[in-house]
C-alpha cells in the first residue's frame, strides 16, 4: 500500500516502509510545505541505515546523516535527505522514491553554502520575523538546488558540516571509487589498450597488446613511416605524457630527449593521429619556450618538426606543408613569452605556416559556464527558488511579461558566452581536419601546457577525420588516448585530491559560496531578503574548469549537424559525463597515466567503460547509449562542416534537463525511433519463426501426401486382387457344381464342398489334409491361408464306384491311355472317392487348375 501523496510536515519513519499510520500531529490540513515546517516538532537524527532505504544504495555506500522534514524547494516537496559516503540522496515521503533532482554524488557539487532567508511579518504579527533555513548546493552538471530545513534544529548543520568533510577530500583514497573497488567491473590495463590503438593507427592490426608486451618492452613496432618509442617508459622524460610515444621513423631517441627540452613541461611534439594512405599527421606538444625576445632555437625541435613533414606520397621532390595551430589569442602568445614560453616562428620551421585559433583559457570557461547556470535557473521551471519563469516579476507569460525582460534574458544567454566558446573550438577542429583532409598537410596543435585547448582541438578533429572513433569502440579509444594517456589534469579540472597536488589548493579555500542571493541576475528577484553565512571566494582561486564537459558539449553539436555519422547518442554522452563528475570510477581519477600507475587505480576502483557496457548488453541494441539513426555507409569518410553550420545551441538533454525537464526531451524522437526499431525487429523475427513453421508445415504435408498416393496405389492393388479372388471364386464355384458338388461358405470366408452319391451301404473311410501357408499376396496382408480337405472315401472296391467312373468320363486331365495329368491329385491318389472337399482359393491355386477350365459366366 503506497503511502498518501498529501504533503507531510514530518517525515514518516523510513524504519517501516509498511506503516502508512500518521498521528494527529503529522495531518496538518490545508498548510504548505513551509507552514508545516514551522509548526513541527523535532526528530531526531538517526545514524542507522533506514531499512526501506536499503534497497537504493549501492554496494558499499553508507549513511553518514540523515535529514528528516526537509524540502526540495526547486519541487516544493517534501522527503528526507541522506547524506552517504557517495552523495547526496533525497526520498520523497509521498513517493517513496529517490528524486533524481536532489540526488546527486558528492563529487558533482562544485559548492555549497548556508543561507536565511527573511520572510515578511504578518501585520499584527509581534513577534520578530521568521526565517527559513536554507542550504544551495551548486552541481558542476548544469543544476542549483536548495534544500529547506526546520527552523530551530540542528538538521542543516549536520548535513553542512558532513558535506565539508566528504566533498572535497583530502587523500584520494577517501573517495567513492575505493571505497566501492572492482567489484564486477574490473579494469583491465589501459596501456594495453593504448598500444593497440597505436597498432591499429600503424596498420598493424595483426597484431595484439599484452602485458608481457609491455613489460619486455616488445612493443616498438613502426612502419615505413612512424614507429614507437619506449623512452618514456618510466616517465623521466615527460611524467604527463604515455609510456609509449608515436614518433616520426627517422627521429632517433636522443633527438627526442635534446627536443623535449625546448618544450613546456618537456611535452615535445609527438603524433596523436596519421593517415596511412597519404602520409599526414596529427601532431600535438605543449609551447616551445622560445623566451620573451622570441628568439630562442633549438635545433633537435626543429628537425623533430620537419620529420613531420614527410614528402607527398607519388612527389619526389614536393614536400607537405605543415600547419602550426596555437589555440590561443596572438596576445596571450606573446604574453607567455615573459614568463620563457611563447609561439614558433615561421622563418624557423620549414614551410610552416603558424595560425591562431583565439580560444580562451580555462578560467575564461569557467566563468563562462557559470553564467550560463545562472541563466538556466534564473528562467527555467523549476527554479532553485521554487518559482517558475513565467511568475517571475509578477508577471504571467515568459520574462515577466514585456519586451524589455525578454531581451535581458537574451542577452543574458548571449553574455555568458559559452556557445561562443564551443563554436570557437569547432571551428578551429573543423579547419584542422580541413587541412589534413583536403591538403593532405600535417598540422601541430599546441596552447600553453598543450593539455587543455590542445586537447580539445586534436580529439575533435580526430573525430571529424576518422570514421573509427565515431563508434562507441573507437570513442572510448579516442579519449583513453588523447585524454587520458597524454595527461589532461582531470583530477585538477574537476576539483578532486591528486597524488600530485599540483593543482589542490589550501582546504579552505575549496569551500566555495555563492553570494548572498540566489542568483546576480537582475531579472531574478523574490520576496524576503537573503543573507549568505559563508564567506564568498573567488573561482579564479582554483584551477577547475569544465574543459572535458565543453569538449563533449562540441561532440554533441556534431551528433546534432551529422545524426547518421555516430553510432552512439546523445544519451551516451550524458551518462559518461555524469560518470565522470560523480568519480564513481577510477578511469579519469588523478591528473596523468603515470599518477594512476602509481595509485594502483586499475586495480583498486572500477571501470567506467565495463559499467557501461553491461549497461548496453542487459537492453541489447536498443539500449539509450544507442543512435537509432546510425548509418555508418553514409558517412564512411571525414566529416568536413562549413563554418555557417558551426553554430551551436544549448545541448538539451545536459543543459536543460534540471532547470526545463519537460524542455530537455529531445531525445523522444530517438526512443520513439528506437521503439519502433525494436517492434518492428521483434515483427521480423515473428515472421520469420512463422515462416520456418510454414515450411516444416509443407514439408510435413508433402510427406502425408506421399504416403497418401503410395496407400492408394496399395489400395488399387489390392482391390485388383480382390477382384481377381472372386472370380476365380465364382469359377471354382462352378466348377464344382458342374461336379455334383455342393459348395458351402462358412462365416470366416472358407469353403466346404460336399459331394453326395450312394453313402448307404458302403462303409466309408474319412481321411483329413491340413496345411498352412503364407500369402503370396505381394505385403497387403500378412495372414496364414489355411488349405483344410476333407475326404471320405468309400470301400476299397474302387472300378464300380460311379463317382470314379463319372471323373475318367468327364474329366479334362483324364489320359486316352487310363493315365492322369494331375498325379498329385487328392482324387488320383484316393480313387476319386470322394464323399467332401474342404478348399479356398490358394489351395486350387496350388493345385495348378486351368484358367481356361474356369470361364466366368
């Protein structure tokens, strides 16, 4: 029985999910949400785990608080919040569900503050005002909830101070991920994955990675043009880089270390992509620290970088050109040059041409993505204030109600700039992948660190060039690479505890909150006052930025522009995503290949990509992470989009499924879609199962149809024999009579035949003949004829007997001579005495009697 949906004051007590009784103080008619938490008395707080809560936590996550009578008020609804190792999770007391809106990993939350909030007092009212007590989590996936305590408890403090210790760890090993280990999703060895891509990039696919590979260090395969190197096998040259490099054939090992020098961090340039069949590559490395008079050299990067330019495949003499990309603006170039970096000249690298792309840095889309949160909650329907866009300011329609507010809220959208800063990261890939394709030149990619932007920019156009990394298979390939293996600093970018701690900051200052309203927005306003118990700081303290989330945002505009090219969906995308904010796993802990080595994260945590997977075979093919649209025929190529298709909108299923749910669906037509595929293969499996049976049906009906003609045949035949038997019946009949004989039938079909002369004064002598045979009949009947004669035969005076006399008169076998043709004869050897005859139709068949004797009549 499920509980009533009527809207509590008081938590019913988790610790009997089939107690659905409320005492008087729980029913409180007609009161809101708000008036009912200040009218309820205090629970206590109950550290053990609620037995109807069980079955939604996962394997060894646990409580650590528990929050009674709290509010969601994005929702106004009422449940209980729960504070465990792993998140944030909010069970509605009506619904007896988990309510995704306020659940969510504790990795995810970006901040968390305190606020009160001041209602206005009643007229008459004395008493001073009253307040409501207030928590803002701020997720970094899009959402801003508030959570409502009862006034005069310890509740909100209890779950502030539990979030203070267990959002922002400071040891890596206190996360979810460790806690929770392999369980049934063991990681395999991301190294050995990373040689097979490499393989495959070379044209090896024959052959196949292993560990013992790696640790004999047989893996220095090449081809003609590329091979790999094992000198960063131990990560002294370049501790943010992979184990194995792909690197030009002709470069020997001592000119890479001599080149690493001359680059940021050591991170020199190395081959992140090649195209086999025309010999260009896709190159990445970090700045080269050329100084602040930009006149540094080094010979080792300058011949490192020719290599890569390798002649055009059928030209002897014409050699490629090579493309420089620096992402960043020329200002921000020449800016770093104070500090020993800077950009290539053109005049120092041979037919090179140096481009830049003006992409902004990390603090920049940080900022960027805050705004564009700010403007989601401020004007989506379930705002973080429990009050929807179109009541806002009074008013009843979108804005409040008038042209000027609209156009604030579009220019709001606009000034956050964030779909400004994806269209520069497309275009820039768009045109690398332009220059690979079209020109068949060789491209180096490259921005300060040349692990963020540079990043971005090498794995998009990797997916524009190659149809492989548009597979789920090759996807996962992609970013195992590009983002993981060659060291974009996940564990800086999302705020988490490293082994490094080059990005960590002091404890205190990971403690963000937001300032004292809900939003800075101008048009968001609501009754009461806000004071905020937390001091601000500033983000530009840290360096987390959505770098990885605005790379997936760009994969989604191209699913968008290109829906039959990728064989997963958008759907796929927000759950790796959410996968990896929540830190759930080890694949993206740390900020390197070599941190997760030394942290034993393969071993110790689970894998996303097995998660997912099991994910996608308990649905099959149908599964969400699936394009129902994927046609891989059709784009079997690169994707090359012009700049006017470059202009991207908000991602819905991402950004707008916590402030507009309803708005968010834009994958319906894809489930629809997927339905449909899916019936109308269970159709086609029907009707082929239903034709399989139609067949064996015939076949079946073809057997009984002959054995129905050989029966007829049988049947023919045998009604021609017993034909046959009855005239030969009617003549032997006949033939008898003709005898003086009687012939009588007796009910099993036999025959006696009775022969009568003068039996009064002759004393007779009875003699009886009895024989069994088989039918000759050809198998239509297996029964034993049976050949009964009986005989009697009169004295011994034979020559006066008148019946002897009448056979040598009258019969056909008698010789001229006295003699018999018919020797075996009952009658030649009795004398032709005889008084009866018991006989059918095989033993006068036996007895070899002429047809021609017995005509029918």
């Amino acid at each position: 029985m499920d509980l009533p949906r009527t809207r509590v004051g008081r938590s019913t007590s988790l610790r009997d999910p089939s107690d659905t009784r409320f005492t008087d103080s729980d029913k409180i008619e007609g009161a809101g949400s708000w008036e009912t938490l200040e009218w309820t008395k205090i629970e206590p707080v109950s550290r053990s785990v609620p037995q109807g809560l069980q079955g939604f936590l996962l394997e060894a996550e646990r409580v650590i608080v528990e929050g009674c009578g709290v509010v969601l008020v994005n929702t106004d609804e009422a449940g209980t919040l729960f504070v465990t190792n792993f998140r944030l999770l909010f069970l509605s007391d009506g619904s007896r569900n988990v309510i995704a809106l306020g659940t969510i990993p504790l990795a995810t939350i970006e901040k968390f503050n305190k606020i009160v909030m001041k209602l206005p007092a009643a007229p008459r009212q004395t008493d001073r005002s009253p307040s409501r007590r207030l928590l803002q989590v701020i997720g970094k996936d899009m959402r801003i909830i508030v959570f409502g305590f009862r006034p005069r408890t310890k509740q909100r403090r209890a779950v502030y101070d539990a979030l203070l210790r267990c959002t922002k760890p400071l040891r890596i090993w206190d996360l979810y991920a460790f806690a929770s280990g392999p369980s049934t999703f063991t990681n395999s060895d991301p190294k050995v994955r990373l040689l097979d891509e490499y393989f495959r990039l070379l044209g090896l696919s024959s052959y196949h990675a292993s560990t013992r590979m790696i640790e004999d260090g047989s893996f220095t395969l090449s081809n003609e043009l590329w091979r790999i190197s094992s000198l960063n096998s131990s990560y002294t040259m370049c501790p943010t880089y992979p184990f194995a490099l792909l690197i030009p054939r002709s470069t020997s090992d001592e000119e890479l270390l001599q080149a690493s020098t001359f680059r940021g961090r050591c991170r020199l340039p190395v081959i992140t992509w090649c195209n086999r069949d025309t010999g260009a590559v896709l190159a990445r490395s970090a700045q080269p620290l050329v100084g602040i008079m930009m006149n540094m050299r080094s010979n080792a990067d300058e011949k490192l970088v020719a290599a890569l330019c390798t002649q055009i495949f059928g030209s002897r003499e014409q050699r490629r050109k090579l493309y420089i990309a620096d992402a960043r603006p020329r200002k921000n170039a020449l800016a770093n040059g104070a500090m020993g970096g800077g950009s290539e000249s053109s005049s120092n690298y041979f037919q090179s041409e140096i481009v830049f792309f003006g992409i902004d840095n990390i603090h920049a889309m940080r900022e960027s993505l805050v705004r564009l949160r700010d403007y989601l909650d401020t004007h989506g329907s379930t705002s973080s204030d429990g009050m929807s866009s179109f009541l806002r300011h009074g008013g009843w329609t979108w804005g409040g109600g008038n042209l000027s507010s609209m156009s604030a809220s579009v220019s709001t959208l606009g000034d956050s700039g964030w779909l400004i800063h994806v269209q520069s990261v497309l275009a820039g890939s768009a045109w690398i992948a332009a220059r690979v394709a079209l020109e068949s030149a060789s491209v180096l990619v490259h921005c300060s660190d040349g692990w963020d932007r540079t990043t971005q920019l090498v794995s998009l156009a990797s997916l524009l060039l190659d149809p492989y990394y548009r597979t789920i298979k090759g996807f996962q390939a992609l970013v195992e690479k590009d983002w993981l293996a060659f060291g974009h600093p996940f564990a800086d970018r999302a705020g988490m505890p490293s082994l490094s701690g080059s990005g960590s900051m002091p404890f205190e200052l990971s403690r963000q909150s937001s300032t004292g309203s809900f939003s800075s927005s101008p048009s968001r306003q609501a009754s009461g006052s806000f004071t905020s118990q937390a001091p601000a700081t500033s983000h530009t303290q840290n360096n987390y930025s959505p770098i990885f989330l605005q790379w997936v945002d760009c994969v989604s505009q191209l699913l968008r522009l290109y829906p039959l090219a990728f064989e997963f969906s958008s759907g796929f995308l927000v759950d790796l995503l959410d996968s990896i904010l929540s830190c759930r796993f080890g694949n993206f802990l740390c900020n390197s290949e070599k941190e997760r080595q030394q942290a034993g994260i393969s071993d110790s945590c689970g894998c996303l990509w097995v998660y997912m997977a099991d994910m996608r075979a308990s649905h099959g093919g149908y599964h969400v992470h699936y394009n129902p649209f994927y046609e891989p025929s059709k784009h079997n190529g690169p994707l090359l989009p012009p700049a006017a298709a470059l202009a991207p909108t908000v991602w819905p299923q991402f950004h707008l499924r916590w402030a507009c749910p309803m708005e968010s669906q834009a994958g319906e037509l894809e489930a629809q879609c997927r339905n449909m595929s899916k019936r109308f293969t269970e159709l086609q499996k029907a009707k082929e199962e239903t034709d399989a049976r139609v067949k064996e049906t015939t076949a079946t009906m073809e057997s009984l149809a002959a054995e129905l003609r050989n029966e007829k045949v049988i049947s023919t035949s045998a009604k021609e024999l017993a034909s046959r038997a009855t005239r030969e019946s009617a003549a032997i009949k006949r033939a008898l009579q003709s005898l003086g004989c009687k012939v009588h039938f007796s009910g099993d079909g036999d025959r006696t035949v009775g022969i009568e002369s003068n039996p009064t004064e002759i004393p007779q002598k009875s003699v009886y003949f009895s024989s069994k045979e088989e039918s000759a009949g050809s198998g239509v009947s297996n029964e034993k004829s049976e050949l009964s004669v009986s005989v009697t035969v009169l004295a011994d005076d034979v020559s006066n007997n008148p019946i002897n006399r009448f056979c040598e008169s009258l019969c056909p076998l008698h010789t001229r001579e006295g003699g018999c043709r018919w020797p075996d004869a009952a009658c030649a050897q009795f004398g032709s005495q005889f008084v009866g005859l018991k006989a059918n139709f095989d033993a006068f068949d036996r007895l070899s009697i002429y047809d021609r004797y017995f005509q029918p009549e």
